[in-house]
C-alpha cells in the first residue's frame, strides 16, 4: 500500500459530480489517515469547484493520466463499472 505523509493512504478520485462532492471527498477530508492526492472528471467546472473546494492540488481532465502520474494507494470512482474494463492499476 502507497503511504506518505506519516502513514497517510493516498487516494485518488475518479469524477467530481454529485456522489464525489456530497460522499467521497467531505467524509475522506476529514479521515485523518486519507489523503486525495489527486482528482480527475472530464468537466472542467466540476473540476476546478471540487479540487478549490478540498485543496486537491492535481486535477486531471483523463483518468489514465491521473492514474500513470500519481503514485496512490487506492483510486475511487462512484461508477466503477463504467470504468473497470479500462483501470489497470499497477501490482
């Protein structure tokens, strides 16, 4: 498992609409062994509002690019079946 900042897990997220920005990033900012260390969605607004919303630094427009360029732990998605043919993560 990919750890840094004192043990943290580094997450990634895949989308930035409603199911990320009401579940996924408000309970994970306030988990203090997580951190999202990256976000990716293909609308650009939806990005920039959640990534200025939670401090996400690294804001990608594809997922394979967040995917090859981030070293995380674990990558979530609220669609995950709509993407499971096309995530490979490394290991």
């Amino acid at each position: 498992m990919s750890r840094h900042n004192g043990g943290r897990v580094r997450i990634g997220i895949i989308g930035t609409g409603w199911w990320s920005t009401q579940a996924h990033l408000p309970s994970l900012a306030q988990y203090p062994d997580a951190d999202v260390v990256a976000i990716a969605d293909l609308s650009a607004e939806r990005l920039r509002r959640a990534g200025d919303a939670y401090g996400i630094e690294r804001r990608y427009s594809d997922f394979r690019q967040m995917l090859d360029a981030v070293s995380m732990a674990f990558c979530a998605t609220a669609r995950a079946t709509a993407y499971a043919d096309r995530i490979r993560l490394p290991g």
